[in-house]
C-alpha cells in the first residue's frame, strides 16, 4: 500500500471556522490498523509533552483540520483523505460566470464565498450581511439552484444539490464552507497533493491525495460500535479507503466508468470518490 494514512473527515458548515464543532471529526486509519480518532493539534501536543488536562480542546476547528493536512505534508507523510463535501458545484455555474477551469473557479469562489474568514459564518455570506467596499457583486450573490446537481450527484439515489440549505442531510453549507480551505491547502503544499479527480483521474505513485467522499455510501457496511453518527461517518471512510487499498482496489474507483464528455464535465465539476 503507498499510503501511511487512510483519513475520513465528517465536515461541517456551522459556526465559523475557528469555532470547535462536534460535528467535525477526523478519524484515520494506518497500514493494518483499524481507524482511530485522532486528537486535536492541543491533545497531541499535550500528549508529546506528557501533560494530561481534562480542559484541552476535544473537538475540532476547519481552520485546524486544514493546517494539519498541510502538516502532514510539510512532514512527508503520504495519505489519502476523504472529505465529505463538495469540492465544486454544477457545470452551469461554470457556464453562468465564464469559468473555464477547477483552479480558476477556486479563486473566484473564494473571493465572493470568503467563508475562510476567522469570524465568518456561511449565513453571513449568504444573507449579504458581509460587505466588502468597491465589490460589486457583493459576496455571497454567485450562487445557483437547488435544482442544479452535479453529475456525480445525479449517479447516486440521495445526494443533495450542493446549492439545496437548510433540509436534512444538506451538503450545501459544509460545501460553501469548505471549498475556501481546499485552496488554502493547495495554495501551501502545491503539486505535492493530488486534488482528485482534478489534477488527473490516476494520482501518481508516492503523492497524497484529497478526494471527497459521501459517507452514506459506505457507512451500513461497519457496525457502529458505539460511534455517534458523525463519528461514524468518518471512522466508516477511513475504514474504506484503507479496505480498498489492501484489496488493490482503489483503482478501480479513481477511474469511473465515464465517457469522455462526462470526464470533461467532472473534470470541473468534481467526483465522489466510490461512485461507479
């Protein structure tokens, strides 16, 4: 197996990105070890100095998960993480500001989503309340229909519209959350990850690799153990990934069955990683 770690991230969209959310958690798993939670940067710094405090901070901030990943890279650790929210939206987005590319669509995004910001919140974007002088459009007016799916979406039987707030099960928030940060890990460690499928179907050989991932694909496979949910769903992708590697098969899923238009339109749009 070329990873050193399987990683699953549940994500969340609450809040803003400094505050620590349970919702947020971050499991990975090693070669033939099952998934583990793994501790905040506070807990393992704690831990390396052999200071025990029961006030450490347990949960998780997205500012956090993203310095870590960067981390672990700066450090030369090979891993593959899922993370589960979408890392694009719908080709009509694309079409509807003159987008052209997945590099070039994260730069724009960011400026009209700053959800990156320490005291941003999604909704503060989204409702206009953030301004910014000498902007036109304001952030938080590009945006789309819930209607409008990616076609990765439309290959599954539940995924929601990354533009579809406030239901159940909605990835619209962490979505809009999250993508700023995928920028802001690529933007420090560069070519030295592999953002699939954007940078390529097959990630080369001894490269980490950023993938989402949509844990209600893989979650009823694993017992729960006494996991909560969100739990669950990040132990449940850890599991998965290191499963698919030791049976040789994640190839098999870093190339889907597409035609070639479609490849073109994931391209941009981006894949769930164990969608076939």
């Amino acid at each position: 197996m070329p990873f050193d770690y399987f990683i699953g991230i549940d994500y969340s969209g609450a809040e803003t990105p400094t505050a620590r959310l349970k919702t947020l958690q971050v499991y990975a798993a090693t070669p033939g070890r099952l998934p583990e939670r793994v501790a905040t940067p506070a807990i393992a710094a704690a831990r390396a100095a052999g200071v025990v405090g029961h006030s450490l901070p347990r949960y998780w901030t997205r500012n956090e998960i993203a310095h870590w990943l960067i981390g672990l890279v700066e450090d030369g650790q090979c891993f593959v993480a899922g993370i589960d929210h979408g890392f694009s939206l719908p080709e009509a987005y694309f079409q509807r500001y003159g987008l052209a590319t997945w590099p070039q669509f994260l730069d724009d995004f960011t400026q009209h989503w700053p959800t990156d910001g320490d005291h941003v919140y999604v909704d503060f974007v989204r409702d206009g309340n953030l301004e910014r002088k000498g902007r036109a459009p304001p952030p938080g007016m590009r945006t789309g229909s819930s209607r409008e799916f990616r076609l990765c979406e439309r290959w599954t039987s539940s995924a929601k519209s990354v533009f579809q707030f406030d239901v159940q099960g909605s990835v619209a928030k962490s979505t809009h959350a999250g993508i700023p940060w995928l920028k802001r890990v690529r933007d420090a460690v560069g070519e030295r990850v592999h953002f699939w499928p954007f940078d390529g179907w097959l990630p080369p050989p001894g490269k980490s690799v950023i993938a989402e991932v949509y844990p209600s694909v893989f979650r009823n496979r694993y017992p729960k153990d006494g996991r909560t949910a969100d739990e669950h769903d990040a132990w449940a992708v850890a599991r998965w990934l290191q499963e698919m590697a030791v049976r040789g098969a994640l190839e098999r899923y870093w190339n889907p069955p597409l035609t070639i238009e479609e490849r073109r339109i994931a391209g941009r749009e981006g894949w769930i990683l164990g969608i076939s």
